[in-house]
C-alpha cells in the first residue's frame, strides 16, 4: 500500500492542491493526475455516478502518483466501505453537523480495534497481493475530510475539528450561503468570510488542515494567503468551461466582422 503523501502534507501543515472531478471521466482524471495535482476528488454527490464509475476513474488515477479520493453522497457507511475498498485513498463527506456524526465517519473508515470497518479491500489491496499489508496501514493512511456547509457545523466547528481521525475540514462556501439564507452568487460576503477566517484558527488550533476552493489562480493565491492549506483548484468542468470560452468568444467577434 502506497503511503498517502497527501495525507502527510496536509497533517504537516504543508499545503496541498488538486481538484474535484465533476464530468466522471476517467480520461480526464487522468489527465489532471499527469498535470500536476496532487489529489484528485471524485464526485458522487452530484452526479449519477456509480461505484462500478467510481473504480474505472480511480483505475486511471492509480497509474499516477496523485492521490484519489472520493466525495461520497452522504455519511452512510456503506458508501465509505465501499469508496475504501476499491481503491479511495480518502472520503469527503458533504453536510456533516455534529461531532456524532463525525466520530461514527471515522469509525466506519477504521479497522478494530479504531473503528468498525468491514475487512474486504478486493481492489484496495491489490486483489490480495497486499492483504495484509493493507490491513496494517489503511488505519494510518485514509484522509477523512469533512465539508462545512451548515450553520450547525459552523457552531460546533471546534468540537468536530477535536474528533480524532479528521484530517481536513473543507469549507463548501456555496451550499454554506444557502444554508444561512445568503445568496451564494453574492460573494464574497462578510458572513462567509468570517466562517472561513474562522476555520482557519480553528485548523490551526487544532491541527487538522482547513480547506476551499479556488476558480481562478489568483483566487487559490489568495486562499494560500489567507491560511487555507488543502486547496482545490476547478473543478474541472469548470476549467474546460474558462478554456473554451475565451475561443468562443473571439470567434464571435471574428464572425461579426
């Protein structure tokens, strides 16, 4: 079992960049391990994709050194059993509030005697080449990062940030607007910002790694300023998306003239 570099970065206070991977290609996964991100965050959240999706994407992160992770669509263990076990090197779960909450992800991610985790890393393990090695490491090596997204997360940021086996604790500005009655496509807004500050000496404090992310890079530079250490750059149909409008546009012009 590889060693979860990133995991070590972001525990160290280094920071660490990569990218949430909404469109579920695996050849765009690829392409972004090869380009430089050092993790990579495949979404179930928000889009229809399935496990049987989730392994070929992780297949192609796997010829990489870049870590794969795997934003589940809701704490259920089940999601978090079967993310680790085809190959997830870390889970992101969206919209968790409490610090019960926080402990059972944990506990579903760890082996006994640190957790409840079922033993059956088929792929994880190299279909068995690595069996037991795997079930040496994988307590120590699994990145748990928790989305902020919540006014009840917000509360009890410091209690959840104290629940040993959290590594990260990701602000999800968007759905953080929505869920305090703000307009999201409003921002910056000082409600927001406050949280993000925030989580930020929280993260410090605490010694987990406060992350957010960036569309531009001059955004990602600014979140480094602020403090941010896991930061996500993209996602990446929105990087295709800033790729080609700048050519649509020109054309537009061109054919006007």
């Amino acid at each position: 079992m590889r060693s979860n570099f990133v995991r070590e970065k972001a525990l160290s206070g280094q920071k660490t960049m990569g990218c949430f991977l909404g469109m579920g290609s695996a050849t765009v996964a690829e392409l972004l391990a090869h380009a430089g991100a050092e993790w990579l965050l495949i979404e179930m959240e928000h889009n229809g994709l399935d496990m049987a999706e989730v392994e070929r994407i992780l297949m192609a992160i796997n010829g990489t050194d870049t870590v794969p992770m795997v934003r589940i669509p809701s704490a259920d263990p089940v999601f978090i059993q079967r993310s680790l076990d085809i190959g997830g090197m870390g889970i992101a779960v969206p919209m968790v509030r409490t610090v019960a909450e926080a402990e059972a992800i944990v506990s579903a991610s760890r082996y006994p005697p640190q957790g409840r985790r079922s033993f059956g890393p088929l792929r994880a393990s190299h279909y068995t080449f690595e069996y037991e090695e795997y079930f040496e490491k994988a307590n120590e090596n699994i990145l748990i990062m928790l989305i902020i997204e919540t006014p009840e997360a917000v509360e009890r940021l410091e209690e959840i940030a104290k629940v040993p086996g959290i590594d990260v604790l990701f602000i999800g500005a968007f759905d953080l607007c929505l869920s305090m009655g703000l307009n999201p496509f409003e921002m910056p807004l000082p409600e927001i910002d406050a949280v993000m500050a925030r989580a930020v000496a929280v993260g410090r404090s605490c010694g987990v790694a406060v992350g957010a992310g960036a569309g531009t890079p001059e955004e990602l530079k600014a979140l480094a300023a602020q403090g941010f250490t896991f930061l996500s750059y993209g996602p990446d149909y929105k990087l295709l998306v800033d790729a080609i409008r700048p050519g649509v546009e020109a054309f537009r012009q061109v054919e006007g003239t």
